[in-house]
C-alpha cells in the first residue's frame, strides 16, 4: 500500500523524522513503536499527508499527487477520537459522506453497519461528544475514519486516553474488528503490551521501533527481544517490562 523512499521531515533546523525507507503491505498491521519524541506520530502524519515532506511516498505504486483524493481512501484516528464537539456522534460520523454528496439511504445503511460493528446503538450516536465516555467517542472515531470505506486505517495512540479497564475492552473490540475487515492498519503507540496484543499474528503484523525519528529495528515483536539490533532496544523493552 505504501512505500516510502527517503521520506524526511524537518521544522526549522530540527529532524522530526530522518530519511526514512518503508514499505506496507496491502492487509498488514504495523505497530509503530517508540519513546515521545521518536518520530511515530510524525510518520503516521506524513502517510495521512498532513505535514511536508522530501522524499518520494507512493500509494498503491503510484507517487501521491493529490491528498485530497486518496484520504478518502485512509481512516485517521487520533487520540480521544478529536470529534466535533457542536456536532452529534451521528453527525460527526457522516460529515464527508455528505460532504461527498452520498443520499440519505447510503448514509443511513452504512451508519446502521458500523454502528452493529463499533457497538454503539442508534440513541448513543444522537448524543454530542461531551455526553459520552471516553470509549464510546473513541467508537464514533473509528466509524468516522471507516464511514468511506477506507483502504487502510491510521490509528495515533487510541487507547492511551482511556482508563486501564476500558483500554483493555476496546483493545479487544478494535482487534476483532481488523480481523474482520481484513484492511491494511498503521497504529501508533508507546505500550509495548498494546503493541503485542495488536501485533498476535505473526503472519500479518509487524513492529517497527523507532528512536530520534529513525528506524531502529523492524520485524516480528518477538524478534525485538530475542535478536536486538541495537543496546536502545532492549533498554526500550526492559523500561517497558519495569512497568
């Protein structure tokens, strides 16, 4: 789905993220690990294309020239979910379905279908944002980001605005929701545990630990401990495992 060659961003004299070389598979799940301040959120931004970069970035084998278009084709969520406070969950949900001209009978099948699949129930979604939990606005943004029907699904820490119980039973939901729909997921964190529990199948998921906006290593999470590639990322496990 992307490749990235060479993508760096940089604010001023300071490297937000360094030459970056990537690539993500069409139906992988990619965990972007790290310490604050490593460059995660920065690369997940530059894939959703809002913040300028060098480089060459391709989607689908094609150079990205128009971000208009293909964020249709991206679900973004970032941390407490970032909806529209004067607008219902409803509303939120549906914004760029309207935006994009969908009639009413498309929007109101497809908002009934992610409803079902976000657990939130037709009452729920007529409530404005201040009038729900934490987990349930972090439900709407996920029926936001996957309202179009979205190729890929770009998720910047969503749980870690969550209390301990409600981060493990959303976990939980949001895992059984990528296996269900098969699409290709980018989620940004700085658990180590939530890494893992996204990253349980071998097959399709893989870690990528980053430090100072570069790669440090990259593979099976498991690889992380059992072959480090460098002393960072084993002390990056061991302050992880202290907690």
């Amino acid at each position: 789905m992307f490749e990235l060659r060479e993508v760096a961003v940089s604010y001023g004299n300071i490297d937000a993220l360094a030459p970056t070389t990537l690539t993500i598979g069409r139906g992988e799940t990619v965990l972007l690990l790290g310490p604050s301040g490593s460059g995660k959120s920065t690369l997940l931004r530059t894939l959703v294309g809002l913040t300028p970069y060098t480089g060459t970035l391709r989607f689908d084998g094609e150079p990205v020239r128009d971000w208009q278009v293909l964020r249709r084709r991206l679900g973004y969520v970032i941390q407490d979910g970032g909806l529209f406070p004067h607008l219902t969950a409803r509303g939120n949900v549906t914004l760029m379905a309207r935006e994009l001209g969908w009639p009413d009978r498309r929007i109101a099948a497809r908002v009934e279908e992610l409803g079902t699949l976000a657990s939130l129930d037709p009452a729920q979604l007529d409530r404005h944002p201040g009038e729900l939990s934490g987990g349930q606005r972090q439900r709407v943004a996920l029926m936001r980001a996957l309202m179009l029907d979205p190729d890929v699904l770009l998720l910047d820490e969503p749980l870690s605005a969550l209390d301990p119980i409600t981060r493990v039973r959303l976990a939980s939901e949001l895992r059984g929701i990528f296996a269900r729909l098969g699409k290709t997921v980018v989620i940004v964190t700085h658990s180590l545990g939530e890494a893992r529990f996204f990253a349980h199948d071998r097959a399709t998921s893989r870690a990528v630990l980053m430090r100072a906006g570069q790669i440090v290593q990259q593979g099976p999470i498991e690889d992380l401990a059992a072959r480090p590639a460098d002393p960072f990322v084993s002390e990056f496990l061991a302050a992880e495992e202290a907690f």
